[in-house]
C-alpha cells in the first residue's frame, strides 16, 4: 500500500503552476524564528515591567545588541563560507544552509530591533536598523522575484521554442524565406523577355539572380546610356522612361485604394510570420528582462549587505566611544 | 607555462535559453561528477545525476525531480563548478518547459 502511494506521488506531479507548493523544508526554520521571536518579546515585556533602565545601552539592551549581531554574522558568514567550500558537501545541503541564513536574518533583525528599545532618533544606531530592515526586505522580496521570474522565463522560453524544442526563429526563417523564394519566382513571371514587343525598351525588366523581393531587384535596360546629356534637346517620341499607351503593361505599383497596396498581399502569409517572430523577438527579451532581475537583485542585496555592515562598524564605533571611557573610570 | 591568474568570470554570465537538440549535445557530454548538484541552492532532496539527466530530455519526471526542476531559480551556480562547462541552468529550463507543456501551467 505504502509502495502504491509512494508510486502514485511520485508519478502525479506534473505541471508548473504560477503558485507551485514550494515544499515544507522551511517549516523546522519558521519554527525556529517563532520560539526564537516568542523567547524575545516576552524578555522584553519582562523587563520593560520589571527594570527602570530601559534603553539601549542598558544591561538587557546590550544582551539584545550582542545576540542580533551574532544573529547576524551567523546569517552573513555561514552560508556564504559554505557556498565557497566544497569540502564534504553533500546533495541539499546549501538549500539547508539558505534556510538558516533566512533564519538567522531574521531573528537577528528582530533582537536588533528589540534593542533600540523604542529609540529611533537620527543616530548611527537607527541607521544601521534601517539597513538591516531594507536588507531583510530585499532578502523577502528576493526569494519572491527566486520563484516567479523562473516560471516567467519559462513561459517566454515556451513561446520562443517550436513543439518538439527547436528555435521557432529559424522555423519562421525559414518559412520566410520560402515565400519569399516563391513570390520571386512569381513575379519572374511578369518579366517581359527583350524584343517580345514593339517598344520593347521601356518594358524589358532584368530580374537579379538570388531570392529578393523589393523593387530594386528590377532595372531599366540600358536606362542611363538612353538618357540625352544635352538638356536642351527636346523630342516628341517616347523616351525610355515613358511607358507606351498601346502595349499591354503589367502595372506593378498599385495605387493606394487599390487591394495590392495592402500591406503583405504580394507575399502571402509573409506579414503573419513577421509579426509571428516579432513577438519571439519579444519573448527573447522579457525573457532576457526576468534574467537580469534575479542576477541584479542578488547583486542589490549583496550591495545592502555590505551598506548594513559599514552601518553596523559605524554604530560600534560610536557606542565604543561611549561606552569605553565609562568603563575605563570604573 | 605562465600563470597569469586569469579566470574568465562566467559565474555572473547571462544567456538565453538553449534548444533541445544542443541540451541533448550537453546531456551526452555530462560526466555524471555532480559537482552541479553539489554547488546548487535550490535542490532539497538527494537526487543522482543519472536520474536527473534521464528524465531532462524525455520520458516521465518523476516526483522529486519535478519539485527540484520548480524549486530551480536559474542562478547559474551550477555551471561554473561543471568541469566540462555544460550549462546545468540551461537543461533546467528545458525541464521546466516540458513541465509547463506537460501540465497546468498555463
């Protein structure tokens, strides 16, 4: 039965939901912070009822101050030292240790702030909790971007990729490409072989060799030699530019009202696949976009990380200043 | 030879997504070491790389691969400890774009 369930688990998840159950590996963590919080707060009410010396740099101030801050560095070295290491390491564990960087991040944020006592004047002290307040919010907001950018480049990668995972951009290519080959054997068609008609000069269009579509792909036979150099000189017969009232002429160009001028109706199916692959384009880019996010907010929280300690050295030298003149005239 | 000290800096690179014919090319070049399960923060369970590169091309995905395919969040630690410089991340996505394709996703 044991081994039914097990089988029927483990072949029933498929999917990716946008809200996909991350799993209970945090649970012993969020357990952790809960007695650690639990066990704070009610020292601090405790002691709020019981001492007159309320205040930061007061015996239960400095007991909060020294344990957020081992908090702390335990959140900032632990996890990184083990991601540096790769001695003894096993399959899980540095999802482990993040665990208890969150955890610690947390519960040395909370004793820090138990700390302040309720002081929150503009001094290097408040500062320093300032940072860590934004450094544990970017660190929250962090693992939140962790789970919702992945599942949002693999929408953009599912876009970008054909059914059985190839580049849709080189499909669409390639179907372009084709219709493109095909309406230029199309319009070979309308060229008038030279000689064929009687004021031949003006009609005879030389198609280039290779697969091109625009309008310069025909040229004017002979057209610049034609051209009289003498300005002056005027004749009424027909110059090589004008077309012949007579033959029967395909008319190319259409004008504006006519059905030819709609965008893509000499390419058939052409306009679909650009857009098509505009909108991989797009996908290539949002995706691109998510990328940077999760690399450049790991970097912002990095940047905080090291602002909250510049912060905290600086709250340490100015209560040392205070502090150590007091104790040395003991 | 000379020791410049030099180390190009791919830890931090950003990349596209690769098709499945050049997973499949990476697939088959993988040595098994698992020094990229090894580097990874996300995985949770005890996961062999055989397993893992069993069912990132095809086939059925079973439970725990499945959650470590959703729990991936494309760092990119995986790929600079790879020493044969196989993009880990990018087999990843193609996992998750099967799972996305297989099921509720959308």
């Amino acid at each position: 039965m044991a081994v039914i369930n097990q089988r029927e688990r483990n072949n029933g998840e498929t999917g990716y939901s946008l809200l996909f159950f991350a799993g209970n590996a945090w649970f012993k963590r969020f357990l952790v912070i809960f007695v650690g919080v639990v066990i704070g707060v009610v020292f601090y009410v405790w002691y709020s009822q019981h001492s007159s010396d309320v205040s930061p740099d007061s015996i239960a101030g400095y007991s909060y101050a020294i344990i957020g801050t081992l908090f702390l560095l335990f959140a900032a070295f632990l996890y990184t030292l083990k991601r540096r290491s790769h001695k003894k390491r096993i399959v899980g564990q540095l999802h482990t240790s993040l665990n208890w960087h969150i955890c610690f991040g947390v519960l040395g944020l909370v004793f820090l702030f138990l700390h302040s006592f309720g002081n929150f004047n503009p001094r290097t002290g408040t500062y320093a909790l300032y940072g860590m307040i934004a450094l544990a919010i970017s660190g929250f907001v962090g693992r939140f971007l962790d789970r919702l950018a992945p599942r949002l480049i693999t929408g953009e990668v599912h876009k970008s990729l054909t059914v059985i995972g190839e580049d849709r951009i080189e499909t669409i290519s390639q179907k372009l490409q084709a219709i493109v080959v095909h309406n230029t054997q199309d319009l070979h068609s309308f060229a008038v072989v030279p000689g064929e008609t009687s004021q031949n000069a003006s009609t005879s269009l030389v198609p280039l060799s290779g697969p091109v579509s625009s309008d310069f792909s025909f040229i004017h036979k002979d057209q610049a030699l034609q051209t009289p150099w003498d300005l002056a000189y005027i004749s009424l017969e027909a110059t090589p530019q004008e077309l012949s009232l007579e033959a029967n002429h395909y008319r190319f160009v259409p004008d504006r009202k006519s059905e030819l001028a709609r965008p893509g109706a000499l390419m058939p199916g052409a306009q679909e696949h650009i857009s098509e692959l505009q909108e991989v384009e797009r996908a290539m880019q949002r995706e691109l976009f998510y990328r940077y996010i999760i690399l450049y907010w790991r970097k912002f929280h990095i940047a905080l990380a090291l602002l909250t300690l510049a912060l905290t050295i600086w709250h340490l030298v100015y209560a040392g200043q205070l502090l150590i003149p007091v104790l040395l005239h003991r | 030879m000379l020791k410049t000290g030099f180390k190009p800096r791919v830890r931090n690179a950003v990349m596209l997504h690769k098709t499945v014919s050049q997973v499949s090319q990476e697939l088959h070049a993988c040595i098994g070491c698992n020094e990229c399960l090894l580097a990874c923060p996300a995985v949770t369970e005890s996961i062999t790389i055989d397993v893992l590169n069993r069912e990132t091309l095809s086939g059925p995905i079973s439970a725990p691969v499945a959650r470590f395919s959703r729990a991936c969040y494309q760092c990119g630690a995986c790929v600079a400890p790879c020493p044969v410089g196989l993009h880990r991340d990018a087999m990843m996505m193609w996992l998750k774009v099967r799972m996305l394709r297989a099921g509720w996703g959308e």
